[in-house]
C-alpha cells in the first residue's frame, strides 16, 4: 500500500467518523460525547493538514 493511500484511507475515516458522530449525537451517552467529539476534531484537523501538505508537496 503506498504513502498517498494510506493518507487518502485515513481521511475518508476520520471524515466519515466525524459525519457519524454528528448523525448520532443523540443517542450517545453524554460520558463518552466529549471524549469522541474531541477525538473527531483532531483527526479532522490532522486530515485537512495532510490535504493541505499533499497539494504544496505535488511535483
């Protein structure tokens, strides 16, 4: 598996996590909403960085 799809499979997850979290804010347990919504923030942030280094790193 190369570099560029293992970026690509992380941010379809971390952006598909994200989406569901957000589709099932509801029924989650309020102990355990702030620790995965934190979690989803982060891996969100890191994937935009990623999107970003992946366009100014093109050749």
């Amino acid at each position: 598996m190369s570099n560029s799809t293992s970026i690509l499979t992380f941010i379809i997850v971390s952006f598909c996590f994200a989406l569901i979290l957000i589709m099932k804010r509801e029924t989650l347990p309020s102990g355990i909403k702030r620790p995965l919504a934190i979690l989803a923030l982060v891996m969100v942030a890191f994937s935009f960085s990623l999107i970003v280094y992946s366009f100014f790193s093109l050749h």
